[in-house]
C-alpha cells in the first residue's frame, strides 16, 4: 500500500514537473522578441564568378608542371589553379585569360588572382603585373529566405503559432498565377523549384515552396537586393 502511494506521489511529481515545462516553453515563446533583419543581412552571396586575363598567352603544359595544377587537355582545355584561403579555383587558358570562381565576394578574387600572378611570375613564366590586370564579375549567385514581417498577425493554420518574423512557404502552383506568366516556369516532376526570370535587373531567380530564394546572373550585389524587392512586391498581396 505504501509503495502505491509512492509511485502515486512519483507520477503527480512528474506530472507538475511537466505541466512547469510546458508553462516555461510556453512564456518562452510569448516572451520571443522579433527582431527586423534587412534584406542584406538575410542574403548570403555564396559564389561570384569573375573574369580577366594575365598574359598575352600562357604556355599550359609547363604551368601545369611549374605550379603542380591539375591539366587533362583531352578533357578540359584549362589548367585548374587551386587557392585554399580564400577557397577558390581558377581556370587559365592559352589565351592568356583567366576565370575565377568560388568566391564569396569581390575582395576573395582580387586575393586569389593576385596569389596566381605571384606564383607564375615565382615560377619564372611571364604575365603582367597585377595592378594592370582588368577583373569583371560575371556572375554572382546568393540565397534568400523570405519571411514573414515582424508585425504580422497571422497564424499557422496547422499549429495555431503566429508567423510574424518567421519563414514563409510559399503554394507554388498559385504563384506560377499570380507572377507574369511569360517569365515563370514551373514544372516540379523536373525541378522542384518555381523559375523566375526578370528583366530588369536581368536575373534569374529560383523559388522554393519552404520561401527559399537562389538569384543567379547579377554582376552586383545591389542587382541582387533589387530582385528581391521586386519579387517581395509581387507577392505582398498574397499574405
């Protein structure tokens, strides 16, 4: 009898413990303070790729051996020149150009370019200085997570939680609608993600169902943060 009531006592604690949980859990989550981010601080630029040339022309084969790069010319007509602070590779070619890809921004190319020079000009092979090297970016890929604002006050249907501040999903069948049907493609038996292209800035921006977001094609990052103005606009009144 006396064991009963102790594990009557033991399950009555466990049961208050549970319930202080739940009741902390829940303060914890009214107490949440939603903080405003801007659309650069939710951005992420996560490749640039950039070109330029070094030299008038590039003897390969010897690079290759000088600078122990990679060159399967059966394969691939370049010679792959590897950075690893900043992360980068670069392509030569014959022709004296380069091609940079990998960085996260312009200051990791300019870095990883300046290295390349150093280290042909070390190795006895003839390019021109580096202040007299020309480099364009020609594309930069970034990511974006659309959110919901802060002031929000909408509620998950499924779990009753308000969304202000939080992730978006987005019914992509509805948006394929909504957005100008001459620049949309979508068609998730190939590719699970809404295709969106615009022409000015002429970009091409991939949209997930989970709010999601990859721009591809932009040479600035401003041409990226007008996209994805533009694209915000064009589903404000879906909220």
């Amino acid at each position: 009898m006396a064991k009963s009531g102790k594990d009557s006592k033991a399950k009555s604690d466990k049961k208050d413990s549970k319930a202080k949980s739940d009741k902390k859990d829940s303060k914890a989550k009214s107490d949440k303070v939603l903080v405003a981010t801007t659309d650069e601080e939710r951005l992420t630029v996560v490749n640039v790729v950039a070109s330029t040339r070094v030299a008038e022309e590039l003897d390969l084969p010897d690079i290759a051996v000088q600078l122990n790069c990679e060159y399967e010319p059966e394969q691939f007509p370049g010679v792959v020149y590897r950075v690893v602070d900043p992360k980068l590779a670069i392509l030569m070619f014959r022709s004296g150009r380069a091609v940079c890809t990998g960085g996260k921004n312009k200051d990791n190319i300019y870095t990883g370019i300046e290295r390349m020079i150093n280290d042909l000009r070390g190795a006895g092979i003839d390019t021109w200085d580096f202040k007299d090297v020309t480099i364009e970016v020609q594309n930069m890929v970034a990511t974006y997570a659309l959110h919901y604002p802060v002031d929000y006050d909408g509620m998950d249907k499924w779990t009753g939680e308000p969304q202000a501040g939080e992730p978006r999903k987005l019914n992509l069948n509805h948006l394929t609608f909504h957005l100008p049907f001459d620049k949309v493609e979508y068609e998730p038996e190939q590719f699970p993600g809404l295709i969106y292209r615009l022409d000015y800035p002429k970009v091409v921006c991939l949209i997930f169902g989970s709010g999601k977001m990859v721009i591809t094609g932009a040479r600035h990052k401003d041409e990226i943060l007008e996209a994805v103005e533009i694209i915000k606009d064009e589903l404000a009144d879906l909220l």
